[in-house]
C-alpha cells in the first residue's frame, strides 16, 4: 500500500503540466491541503510575451518563525511517450520505483513535504508554535516571470514575511543524504555579433568576412581563466555554446556572425565586474574594421551563499538522522529559484536524488519518498523546537 507521501506524488505525476499548464496538479494540492486546515490562494499572473501562469500560496499556523516550502508542479516534456517503460503521466509503480514525468523534479519532492507538513498539523494541531506555507509555482521550468519572482512580490504584499525556506529540488547526486546546496553559482549570458561586409567568396578584397573575427574572439574567451575556486564555490566556468553564421551558400562571404555564451561563476564576481572583464577581453582583439556588439542577457542572476546556522543544522541533524550520511554542503550545479528566494530569506535547497530528472523514465524509488518525508518532518519539528514527543 502506497505512504502518503508516494500517494501524493502518483496523483501529481497523473497532471500532465507541462510549462505552462497547471494540468491539475495546483488542483490536487489546493484539496489536499485545504482539508488539512491550509489557508490556500490561487494566483495567476501575466506578462508581455509570456505565458499567463497558475500559482499556489497555503499557509497554516501564526506567528514566528515563519518556514515557507518552495518548489513548482511544472515539468519539462515528456518526449515520445512511447521511448517510456510505463506511461509519463501514468504515475506508475515498479520493482520499487515510482515512475513518471516529475518524479524527481520536482513533484516527488512537493509530495514528501506535503505528507511530513500534514502530519506535522495532526500531531500537533495548527497552533505547532508558528507559520508553514508552501509557495508553488507553475513556471519554473520556462521562462520564470510569471512564477517564484511575482509570487514572493504577492506574499509580500499579503503581509507575509518569511524566516526561512527548503526549496525541493533534487540535490542528491547518488544517495538521498548526499547534499543540502547552501548556495549557487550565478548565471550570466551574452551573444557576440561580427558584422562585416558581405561579398562573393572569389573576390575577399571586395568583402569583409567576420568568420575569422569571430574565431579571434571565441579564443579568448575560451582561454579566459576566471578564478581557481574557493572554500564555497568550485572554480567559474565559459562555455560556449553555439555558434551561428547563417550561411547555406559555398561561394559567399556573409555578413555577420554571431555567437552565444554562458558563464557559471563564484562570489570571486559580481555581475558588474564579470561583464567588464568580458568586455575588456573582447575589446582587446584586434578586429580590423569588423564591427562588435556584446548584448548580455536580461535573466542573470547573482551567485549567493545562506550562512542561517538554525537552518543548516535543523536539516542537516534531520537528514543525517534518517539516512545515516552527513550531507556535504555544496554550491554546485545550475541555478534554481532559490536566486530569488535569496532576497527575502535565508534558502537551502534539499530533495531526492537527481540521477534521473529530465530523463526517459524518470522516477523516484518509493523508499527515497518516504524518507524524504520523514526528513522534513523531523526537520520541522527541529525547526519548530517542538518538545513534544512526535511519531517520526
């Protein structure tokens, strides 16, 4: 017989909400959490160009502190549902495993927490000694206007402030009890344009190619070193990744050529120094008469690190006590929206193992469910300095 926890991930799993649509998913939260006693919002936003999104916002309790959930019901598509061992949408039960789009990231993660958070209010009923709310977005695998950003803008306004937040993504490389990230490296994107003279490939004089600029241009910045590391983060990394001329003709010199980059970097940058040692690179190659422009993009973000002592050490002392694994604190991967979760209270990031997200028959092993609920639960009750005696 399912847990709770694997319950809730199957009928999340079963909305098939792929960035943007709600698919039902925020529905079986808003249920499941409103028959528990959850104060629950529905909010949708819009903006120029993008998608309207659905969002979710429940809180239970009063008072301080004021922990807040974070993670989101949308996922990536499936692809050719028939490259699947079971069914994407289908929320599948197999040799242990539970399978489906959003096993891993993140529904899976969602579930657990719901579980442990309803029976955190059973056990010790809605006055547990303060708040917990969850804030659910639908956007985080898109564009990421219409979710995390606006939700926490509304929440504000609302009045609520919080103290602390788990974001619920998948951070185990291998084993659950891995990793808590207590940080993340900042994004910075960029494309590189060369404008030259267009011309027929058997007269040069009479063109000016900005192919070869170009190439001048990606090999500094591909030999550029930004910083070995440090004790908090791994070393800042460029990558280049395309490179687009637009040319479909043998015998002509095109016009322009442009390129894209990203750079993952450390607290050794902010996002104004990066981008004047980007362009001073640039700028220092000599490009005849070609024409330059560096355009970054607009969806940066800022490298962070929570130093929160109660925090780190609720969720560490809870995860080692249910998997037997001190979990590292790391900064490593991608970015996540606790970027913007950052700006109104200390975040860590803590959820299943991410071997499999994104994939061809992504799942979550049913036992990894029902520890994972088992560590926010005990993590809560830590958090909460709740003296009673609870079933953990």
């Amino acid at each position: 017989m399912p847990s709770s926890a694997v319950s809730i991930a199957q009928d999340l799993i079963r909305c098939p909400s792929v960035t943007p649509v709600e698919g039902g998913a925020l529905a079986v939260l808003e249920r499941l959490l409103t028959r528990a006693g959850f104060s629950v919002s529905r909010v949708t936003f819009q903006d120029e160009d993008t998608p309207d999104v659905e969002n979710l916002f429940a809180t239970i309790g009063s008072g301080k502190p004021h922990f807040v959930f974070a993670g989101h019901t949308d996922v990536v598509p499936a692809g050719t549902d028939s490259d699947w061992s079971h069914g994407p949408f289908d929320g599948t039960i197999a040799d242990g495993y539970l399978y489906g789009r959003g096993a891993v990231d993140m529904k899976g993660g969602i579930a657990a927490f719901a579980a442990a958070a309803l029976d955190v209010v059973e056990d010790f009923g809605p006055d547990f000694g303060g708040t917990i709310s969850f804030l659910i977005t639908g956007d985080e695998e898109g564009p990421a206007v219409n979710g995390t950003v606006k939700l926490l803008e509304w929440a504000k306004a609302q009045g609520y402030a919080f103290d602390a937040c788990v974001v619920g993504e998948p951070t185990n490389p291998e084993k659950l009890g891995d990793a808590i990230k207590v940080g993340r490296r900042g994004s910075l994107s960029g494309d590189v344009t060369v404008t030259g003279i267009q011309g027929h490939a058997a007269y040069p004089h009479l063109a000016d190619n900005p192919i070869p600029g170009l190439v001048r241009l990606l090999a500094a910045l591909d030999g550029l070193v930004l910083d070995e590391g440090n004790e908090r983060f791994q070393p800042s990394n460029l990558e280049i990744v395309t490179v687009d001329v637009g040319n479909p003709a043998y015998n002509v010199i095109p016009a322009r050529a442009q390129a894209r980059f990203n750079i993952r970097y450390n607290d050794e940058w902010t996002l104004e120094t990066l981008k004047a040692k980007i362009l001073a690179t640039l700028k220092a190659v000599d490009l005849g008469t070609l024409k330059l422009d560096v355009r970054f993009k607009r969806d940066a973000s800022e490298s962070f690190l929570t130093r929160d002592e109660t925090l780190i050490a609720a969720l560490s002392e809870a995860v080692e006590a249910e998997t037997g694994r001190a979990p590292e604190l790391s900064t490593g991967g991608g970015t996540s929206d606790a970027r913007f979760i950052k700006n109104y209270c200390p975040v860590v990031e803590f959820g299943l193992v991410g071997q499999t997200m994104h994939k061809v028959d992504e799942c979550a092993a049913t036992s990894d469910l029902d520890r994972l609920a088992a560590i926010y639960k005990r993590f809560m009750v830590k958090y909460f300095a709740l003296g009673r005696t609870a079933s953990i």
